[in-house]
C-alpha cells in the first residue's frame, strides 16, 4: 500500500493535437504499464471510436508505479480528461479525483481557448497546475513566447514549464520529477469510516456496472459491503482495483487512491456518476459533493429505420446515459418517423458520437433529426415555455416573443486570421463583447446564438484560421429575435422531422440551400418528388426530384428467373436503410441536410 | 404475407400444368462481352453426336421422375445451336420424339445466328422438324456489331433473314438497344429494320451490363437513364404503328407468332432442362415445386450423364412461390388469369392479397379482381412490383 506522501493523482489538459495521448502513452512506457510489444499507440483512448476520431471521449485513468529519482516509489493515478469543446463536463469530472493538473501546450501554436477554460475550472477546483510545453522538437517551437502566453492569458507562472517532446521522449523524465514535486500529496484518513467519489461508472456486460471512484477517506476492500448514498442501497464489493491500463485486482482502495469497482451491480441506474459510496457501518457519513449536470445545448430527435428495434433502442439509451449523464432523452413520437426520443446533447460532436455509438455498439440502425437548441417562448398569455423541438413551436398567432439562447464565445487566434474570424462571428450574428491582444494571439468575445455555433461555427472557425484559432463557449443568456420555423414538405405534406427554426433574414437562403440538399440526397423514385420549404403557409423553395421513368428488367426466361430474383433482392436490400414518409423512401442523410447547408 | 402451411402443397395438380422441353447446346464461336449464358468456346463437331446422346440420356433420366405430361413445346438455346449440323438437329428431334412423342403442331423453336455458315443450314433445321427459329441479329449496324464483339455483319444479317423467309413461317428477330454510344435515332434505325423485315415476332430488348461478363469488368459507355427511356419510348410508339403487339416486356408479336414455349416461362409453367447449364422448373406429383439444374461445364455435364448423375434438385420454398409467380406472370403485359395463381403454385390468392391490394391502391397493379397484371405505370417500374412480392421485405 502506498503511503498518502507518495500518491499523486493528476489530469493533463490539452487541446486536441496537443499530444496528450501520447504523452500519457510515454509516462506508461516509462513506468512499465505495459511492455513494449503491448503498446499500442494511444493506450489510454480505449473505445474504438475514439481511437479512429484520434480524440478522447470518457474518461479513464491509470496507474502507475514510479521510481523517482530520490531512490522512492510513486503510485501515479492519471485521470485522463476529453480535449473537445463538446466534453466541457466530463474534464470537471475528471478534475474532481485530482490534486493537480499538467497543462500541455504546443510550443510551436500556444494557447488555446479550450486549455484556458479547462484551466480556470482546475484551478477553481483547487488543483496545482504545472504548465508543460510540448512538441519541443519542433523546429517552429518557440518556448519564450508561449510561456509569456500562459502567463498573459491563463495567468499561471510559467518560468518553469517543462519542455518535453512526446513525440521523442525528450524530458518525459524530467516531467515525472517536476510532477512529484509540485502536485500536492492526496489527503484523507485511512482509518475513517468509508467516502468514495463515483468518477465514471459503465456497463460490462460480463461484470454488470464497474465504477471508477477516487476514495477521499478509509478503506474499500473486496468483500466489504458499502452503501451507494442516494440510493441507500447496499452492496459487496465483488472486486476492487486499478487500471496498469490492464484491469487489476488489488486487495483494497485506500484513502487517496484511485480505481474501480465491481459491486454485482445489474441495474444501469444503481451507481450513477457523482454519487457517494460509504461504509454500511456508518450511514450517516455525508455525501461528497457530486457534479453539476451538464445542460444539454442541442437536441435531436432519434428514430429507429425499423420500428421493431425501439426496444432495444431504449435500453441502449438507458445503458449510455450510466456513463454519460449529460445525454438527456424523453420519448419523442413524430408523425413521419414514429416512436423515438428527444435527445439532448453536450454539442454537436456529442452528438455524433451518440449516433455512431448507438449503432456500433448495440447495432441500431437509426435516423437523427436536424438539431436544434433549445428556445424560450413568451405566449400571448404571458407563460414562458422552453421548446427544444421545432415541430412543437406553439401557433404564429399565440407567440408574443420568442428568445433564442446566446452563447459567449471566447476565441483565440493568431492575429493574422482576426479579419476572418470577425467575418466569421458577423455573418453568424455575433456581437462582440471584447477584444484583448495577448502575446502573439487575440482573444476574441463575441456573443452568437447558440443555434449558430453549435451548426457548424467550430469547422468554420478552424477553416478560416487554417485551424490555428481556437473557441470556448458556454450558455450566456436568452435573447428575443425574429425567428420562424422553416417546415420542410415532401409532396405537399409537412414533415415534421425535417422542420427547422431559422433567423428571418435566413430564411430564404437555408430553404433553397435545403431544398437544393436534399434533391442530391433523396433517390428518383417512381414519381415526382416535390420538396418545398415554407414558413407558414408561404413556400419560400422548391425542388423536384424528377420520377425516375422505368425500373424494369429487360430480358427473363426460364432459368434466368434465379438470377433476376436475386437481381432485385439486392436493390431491395438497398432500399432498406430508407424511411418511408408518405410513399417516399428518404434516406437517412436527408434529414441532417440542413447540417450541410452553410449560408 | 400469411405464412403458407408447409404440409398443404397437395392442393397442387401437376398433370394440369404445361410441360414444355429446353435444350441447352453450349457452345459458340466466340463469347460475345454482353453475354451471361452458359456458353463455352472451342467448339468441335466432332462433339455432336456424343453430346446428342446425352442429352437423350438425359431427357430419358429426368422423364422418369415427372409422370406422363404431353409435350407442350420444345426450345433449342445456347450458346449457338447453329453450329450443329442439320443432321445431328435432326437426330435429336427424332430421339426426343422417340422418346416423348413430338405433337404435329408443337412449337419447336431453335436460336440460330445470322452467320453464313449458320444460314446455309436453315433449310435442313426445317426439314429436321425445327418449325421456329430465333435469329440472334441485335443490330443492323456494323459498327455496333463490332462493339457487340459479334460474329457477323448486317449483310449476312440480312441474308439469314432472306433464308429464314424462305423456309419458315414463325421466326422471331432478336434486337437490342440501348447501346454503346447509341443515340435515338440509331436505335430506331434498327428497329425499323427489324419492323420491317419481320415475319411477325421481334424481341426488342435493352442491353443489360451483367456480372461475369466482359462488360461487367470493362464497361462501355451506355447510353443515360433519359436516353434510354427516350429510346424505350419512341420503339413503343414505333411498335404500336406496326401493328406488333407487345405481350411481354421485351417481346412485340402478331397473335400468331407469340412464342409458346417463353409464354409457358411467363405463365408459370414447368419445363425440362436438358444439357449443360440447363434449368428445370418441375412440379411434382406431390404439389412441391423443384428446380433443376446441370453442371455449367460441358465436360462436367457429359460426365455426369455417362454416370447417371441426377440434375441437381432445390425444392422452392413455399414462401418464394409468389416472388417466383409474380416475376414471370408480371411480365406479360396483360398478365395473367388470377385462377393461375393458385392453379400453378397451390397458394390461395389471400396469401398475397395485402400486397396486391396496396399496389393497385398505387396504381400499379390493375383492379381487375379476374387477372393479376400491372397497369401501365406498373409496367414501367416492374421491378418494384414484383420486388413488393418478397417476402422478406414486405412493409
């Protein structure tokens, strides 16, 4: 067992790129995690997806036994934190293990926004944060002007920041050292009644829930029993451990440390992340302070294409909301798509992480609406109403305002992409709220709808900076504007699916970019195909998609019967991953159209 | 779809359904790039007589196990069968009529290519007993022929025509459109010419890029979708001042020349495969319906025969018969009587009746409670229709 003195847990906050996987690959090399034919590139990002997106998604720690330089072993519990704009809520989760977080920026581009919010919630955290530059082989590097950087724009001391170079392994040595004796020692009385924070809990479907939790005071060892607080519910601790990243038993999680925990646990609800495990023995010890629930910024509605799967669907949903609390979902019934749900997302890269996780993990084949963010309505008698679907917009006659949500967009960028980025920030119609010139870059505060940044304003952004910019944003304020809900018909009839809520002076742009998207998408069929885009009763766009004129096979006799069946099982087979709204097959890119249209 | 009991396939009287006679002669001169049928090269006539037999041999075999049906036709393909003399033609109709005696007036049709070899023997394939014949033309353009990777060119193309006038009353010409570089007016050039050298019967079919072609792997610009419906649209139109009636998708007839043997196809009928590659559909005494089929291979084939190897056999199941049904009987243009449904698959018409009754609410299937068949836009996009029939995929 290590002693408190010698446990360090600590998160590295990185922007993407800024090579905190690898980084984190090279203190398991050095360490030993694992041997040298296991490494495999990127160890830590362990869900398929997040290997292929080359980002981190949830979090997940380590530990790591480390010889340092003063002849003494160091038990390091490395909490890993997701880099994305979109994961703002995961990095508070991951912070709250720790007593310290390595802040790692690129030498050779500086800082970044998302780095400078993840900074001040470590910081308001109480973690020690130790700057580290990386990429310092890089011969652009310039470690001068980034430390000036840190200092001007986080307001950190930066006279010390490590240089190192994931990349070659330089200072990964140095880094350790500087580590151990910067980041404060955990604190917590082993002997004292049982506390443990859950950090993360998922769904094994061989082990039931496995819950990653910091313990902050006494012991947890295999076979003892404990309470999960909220629930008063009691359980055995079947098995307890850490990760080497290899899953390790271990007799027991003691004060300070970090690790899972197998509790028999089958109900994907009995150990939800932020809750309290303390010692049946004492039921009386207080809860630790859980997280704040992420609001969701943007809200989908997801279909099944076959309505036999939406069981299975909902228990998937069920099972991805253990680990990610911040997806929100209530049954959604549309008119063109059936039974679904409404679901709510972190942004829009959640949100496609969600989809692709849903249909690879529990093979779901499902269509996602067009998002949306949520919207405050004034009625006309004077209630206010929050409408996170378009298609439930009250009657034009019964709405006296109605507000969008405004998010506050901290952007910074090399100075030489600053007329760009203004460009960019008024044609979402940005205001702007503040402009600061700190060291090589500018910070930039603008205030957008939130309906703009969470379309497309993150790619934009990095286009127009040739990715050198980077954004933070967060909810701001509800603002009344001119908004109209943009229906899509097909044949005539509305579909409620496809309806949008749109600027007013965006209205006839987005309807016949729209329109002009989802002829591309929607296949010639039988007839005629209509697509028009209105905002009331007024057709604003219109786009045919032409009948295609035959679909029949030339020649069949006798034996050739065989070969033709199977001719047109495999176009049927094409058709299936279509819905029929109507007696149109529309495929499933057609209704996140409006996500390609960028006017 | 109702699920069809699988122990209620009596209802089926197999004495009652046509049975007509396919032979397969597999070789040509050369593979033409279009072609998927089962047709070798390197043909030899020292190869008749011993495959003649066979094929006698194997008609005796698979007679057997059918029970005696009349004879309802008799269809010579490849491949080319013209490249069989006249004589060995003649040994083969003789053994068949030994065999399951030929009626006087059973249709006996025999595909021939226009080549000139080919067309010196027309006289002895008549005299032989063939009383159809079925010539492979598919342009009047030499180009296109060369771009066919056709053997022959229009000259000889109009010589066969000549000789099978001469000797033939029914005799079909095999046009197709639709092809590399073609424009409307080519594709109606050829037409008229079939329109106007015919003896009552033109299949007038589009070409189709098949996988296992050369095509398939070396693909010649065709014509686009408009170009080709324009084309579809101005033959029919063509078609339709001829006085040629259409009766099924690719083939126009006056009502005498239709082609019983391909009706029976359309009709859900059965019919003897004999030779290499040859298909079977065989409704047994028992109500099950099997398709047979040969090994591919002519050496295979002859192999098998000599050791009295039995076609290979795949019961239908009882859940494809609809599909099977449908895609056959659809493609006659005023389809079919709807007592034929149940009098050649053993299914009762309500088995399908969801479907049908949602086609013909679209207007795709005709309202017509005496016949299946489509309407004109039906007919247009057939493969839908039929496609609605499967039950794997009925929503």
């Amino acid at each position: 067992m290590t002693e408190l003195s010698h446990i360090r847990n600590f998160s590295i906050i990185a922007h993407i790129d800024h090579g905190k996987s690898t980084l984190a690959d090279r203190f398991i090399q050095h360490c030993g995690g694992l041997s040298d034919r296991e490494m495999e590139s990127q160890v830590l990002d362990s869900m398929e997806l997040e290997r292929e997106r080359g980002i981190t998604i949830k979090a997940q720690s380590v530990t790591l036994m480390y010889q340092a330089q003063n002849g003494e072993e160091y038990q390091l519990n490395f909490i890993d934190t997701p880099g994305h704009v979109d994961f703002s809520y995961e990095v508070s989760r991951s912070l709250s293990a720790c007593e310290g977080a390595l802040l790692v920026v690129d030498a050779a581009q500086g800082v970044e926004a998302q780095s400078v919010a993840n900074c001040y919630t470590a910081i308001e955290q109480g973690l020690e944060v130790l700057p580290l530059l990386n990429k310092m082989d890089l011969p652009q590097a310039d470690p001068d002007t980034v430390k000036l950087e840190i200092e001007e724009i986080i307001g950190i001391e930066a006279e010390d920041a490590c240089p190192v170079s994931a990349k070659t392994g330089l200072g990964i040595e140095d880094a350790l050292e500087y580590l151990i004796k910067n980041i404060p020692a955990p604190e917590g009385d082993r002997a004292a009644p049982l506390q443990a924070l859950i950090i993360d809990s998922w769904f094994d479907n061989y082990l039931g829930v496995v819950s990653l939790v910091r313990v902050t005071q006494g012991t947890l060892r295999k076979r003892d029993k404990f309470i999960v607080k909220s629930s008063g519910k009691q359980h055995q601790a079947d098995m307890v451990g850490v990760f080497t990243p290899r899953r390790t038993e271990t007799a027991a999680l003691v004060a300070g440390e970090v690790g899972f925990i197998v509790a028999g646990i089958k109900d994907i609800k009995g150990a939800p992340v932020g809750d309290s495990l303390i010692s049946v023995a004492h039921p009386d010890t207080p809860a630790l302070p859980g997280f704040k629930k992420a609001k969701p910024q943007v809200y989908a509605g997801i279909f099944t294409v076959s309505s036999d799967d939406y069981e299975d669907f909902r228990d998937a949903l069920g099972k991805l909301t253990l680990n990610d609390a911040s997806l929100f979902y209530e049954p959604e019934t549309s008119d063109a798509l059936g039974f679904g749900f409404r679901c709510g997302f972190l942004g829009m890269l959640h949100m496609e992480i969600i989809q692709e996780r849903l249909e690879r993990e529990y093979n779901l084949d499902l269509i996602t609406t067009a998002p949306t963010v949520i919207y405050e309505i004034v009625t006309k008698d004077d209630s206010v109403i929050n409408v996170d679907n378009p298609s439930k917009l009250p009657d034009v006659g019964d709405i006296q305002e109605m507000r969008e949500p405004i998010a506050r967009c901290t952007i910074l960028t090399p100075q030489e992409f600053l007329g760009n980025i203004i460009t960019l920030c008024i044609d979402k119609r940005g205001s702007q709220v503040d402009l600061q010139y700190l060291g090589k870059q500018v910070q930039l505060i603008y205030d957008i709808p939130m309906a703009e940044v969470v379309l497309d304003f993150f790619d934009r952004l990095k286009s127009v900076s040739r990715g050198y910019a980077s954004l933070d944003y967060g909810f701001h304020c509800f603002q009344a504007a001119p908004l109209s809900r943009l229906d899509v018909l097909i044949n005539g009839d509305r579909v409620d699916a496809l309806a949008v809520i749109v600027h007013r002076d965006h209205i006839q742009g987005r309807g016949r970019v729209l329109t002009e998207k989802m002829k591309e998408l929607i296949p010639r069929q039988m007839f005629d195909v209509a697509i028009q885009a209105a905002v009331g009763g007024k057709i604003v766009a219109r786009q045919t998609v032409k009948a295609l004129r035959k679909n029949v096979t030339a020649k069949c006799y006798g034996g050739d019967a065989t070969r033709k069946k199977k001719l047109l099982e495999k176009q049927k087979a094409g058709k299936k991953r279509m819905k029929q709204v109507g007696n149109v097959e529309i495929p499933q890119s057609a209704f996140l159209a409006v996500l390609q249209v960028d006017s | 779809m109702a699920k069809p009991c699988e122990h209620c396939a009596t209802n089926l009287n197999a004495s009652d359904i046509p049975l007509a006679l396919y032979v397969h002669l597999p070789w040509c001169e050369r593979k033409c790039p279009y072609c998927d049928f089962n047709s070798h090269e390197q043909f030899d006539s020292s190869l008749e007589t011993g495959y003649i037999d066979a094929l006698l041999t194997d008609l005796r075999q698979q007679l057997v196990s059918v029970g005696s049906r009349p004879l309802f036709s008799v269809f010579l393909g490849g491949g080319t069968p013209s490249l069989f003399s006249g004589a060995s033609i003649a040994r083969l109709l003789n053994g068949i009529d030994q065999i399951w005696s030929i009626g006087l007036t059973t249709e006996i049709t025999m595909e021939a290519n226009p080549g000139s070899a080919e067309a010196s023997r027309f006289a002895d394939y008549r005299s032989a007993g063939v009383n159809r014949l079925s010539l492979g033309i598919q342009s009047f353009a030499d180009a296109q022929l060369m771009a066919l990777g056709r053997v022959h060119d229009s000259a000889q193309a109009m010589q066969a025509i000549h000789l099978a006038k001469q000797h033939f009353d029914r005799f079909n010409l095999d046009i197709m459109h639709g092809l590399p570089g073609q424009k409307i007016e080519t594709a109606l050039d050829d037409l008229e010419r079939a329109i106007d050298h015919s003896q009552g019967h033109v299949s007038w079919y589009q070409l189709t890029i098949e996988p296992n072609t050369t095509f398939w792997s070396r693909p010649p610009r065709l014509p686009n979708d408009d170009i080709l419906t324009d084309i579809q649209d101005a033959g029919e139109a063509r078609f339709l001042e001829s006085g040629l009636t259409q009766y099924e998708v690719s083939a126009w007839a006056s009502h005498q020349q239709m082609s019983q043997h391909n009706l029976n196809y359309w009709t859900f009928g059965d019919y003897i495969g004999i030779g290499a590659g040859a298909h079977g559909k065989i409704t047994k005494e028992n109500g099950s319906i099997i398709r047979t089929r040969r090994s591919r291979s002519p050496r295979d084939y002859l192999t098998g025969i000599a050791e009295g190897v039995p076609p290979h056999q795949q019961q239908l199941p009882q859940t494809e018969l609809p599909v099977e049904f449908m895609l056959n009987a659809l493609r006659l243009k005023n389809g079919v009587p709807a007592s034929l449904f149940k009098a050649n698959t053993g299914l009762e018409l309500a088995v399908v009746e969801p479907q049908i009754e949602k086609l013909v609410a679209n207007g795709l299937l005709s309202a017509d409670t005496e016949r299946i068949g489509t309407t004109d836009h039906g007919y247009r996009f057939l493969n839908d229709v039929v496609a609605s029939f499967m039950d794997n995929g009925a929503r």
